[in-house]
C-alpha cells in the first residue's frame, strides 16, 4: 500500500464505527473492506467486471 492510502486509511479509521468493524473483520478482508471505502467508484468497477467475469461476459485474456 503506498503511503497517501495508509494516511487516508488512519483518517477513515478516525470514526469510532468503522474502526471497531475494521478490527471485527477477519485479517485478509480488511485491506479490501478499506479499499472499498477509501476508493468507491475503483471497487464497484471491479466487482462489475468481477461478476461479469464469472457470467463469462469477460474472459480473463481480454481484460489482461
């Protein structure tokens, strides 16, 4: 993670709420929990393309 991400991540983690839900997930879904909220607009595209994937809408070699 580069250092602008983590110094966001500290400012989102400010808020009492999501930083007990941050701590309440498990280890390897939280890098993604934040990426979520620090980079909406990112993470909705890629679970788009992610289900679109697996629809067979995408196949891997074209988005490569």
């Amino acid at each position: 993670m580069d250092e602008e991400l983590i110094l966001d991540a500290c400012d989102l983690l400010e808020d009492d709420l999501k930083a007990k839900t941050f701590l309440a997930l498990n280890v390897k879904l939280r890098k993604k929990w934040l990426l979520r909220k620090l980079r909406p607009h990112t993470s909705k595209v890629q679970r788009r393309i992610h289900s679109q994937r697996k629809e067979g809408i995408f196949p891997e070699s074209k988005l490569a």
